[in-house]
C-alpha cells in the first residue's frame, strides 16, 4: 500500500523569543505570533481508511503547541541566569536547543511529536506571514 501524508494547518501560539542573528535588533527580547503545520506520514487502514483521524492528530499537536503558547522561549543554556521581574506572570519555557529560532521550534515540536505518534512528521513553524522553517523527523 502507498505510504500517504495527511495534516492539519494553522495551529498558533504567540511567544517571547531572543535571538542571536545577524540583525542585532533580534537580540532584544520580542515577541512572535507562530503558526504551526504538521503532516504525518503513514499507510491506510484498510478498517478506517484512514493514516490517521484529524480529530485525534489535532489534538495531539495542539497538546503539545500550547506548551509553547504565551510564555517565554529561552535555550536551556540560560537556564538560571535569566531573570524577569515587574507586575506580570513571567512563564519561561526552555527548550534543550542552542537558539530558540524558528528551525530550532520546528525540531523541537518535530520531535515531541514523534516521541507521540510514532511517526514520520513533518513540521512548518511559520513565524509571521512570510517566514519559515520546515522540519521532517525522523
């Protein structure tokens, strides 16, 4: 049977990031709104003719996606010497990569859901309109 890809589109987040890029600008703490695609790769079940429901890949990768949501990105190499003060909730979320750059979030999102499905994936973290980066994992 062919192996067949199916996906969901459009999951967001919106996040805090600092980048250490060529554009110095990035180096200042700001803030992305992300959309997140995901296809899996697959055969049909011939009982569901299905790879897999949406229903159920949906829920799956927004489970993971909302970890990201709403709080601040940071490598775990800052782990301990960032520090966020004032009249707010400051939510810092690490993530065991060198840069938390959108190539990084792919492949960390990539992975998680990977470790979830057992399956080959695909992820595009658009960061903006007109900016990505598309990760197939394994």
């Amino acid at each position: 049977m062919p192996v067949v890809r199916i996906g969901i589109k459009g999951l967001t987040f919106d996040a805090a990031t600092f980048t250490a890029g060529e554009q110095s600008k990035c180096y200042n703490l700001h803030g992305h709104t992300y959309s997140v695609d995901v296809e899996v790769e697959g055969e049909i079940n011939e009982e569901t003719g299905m790879v897999m429901d949406f229903l159920v890949l949906k829920r799956i990768a927004k489970s993971i996606i909302d970890e990201y949501d709403h709080v601040v990105i940071i490598p775990k190499k800052y782990e301990g010497s960032v520090e966020l003060r004032g009249p707010f909730k400051s939510v810092i979320k690490y993530i065991d990569k060198p840069q938390d750059t959108a190539e990084y979030l792919a492949l960390d999102i990539a992975e998680k859901l990977f470790n979830a499905l057992k399956m080959k994936i695909k992820v595009t973290v658009y960061e903006g309109n007109d900016k990505y980066a598309s990760v197939e994992y394994p």
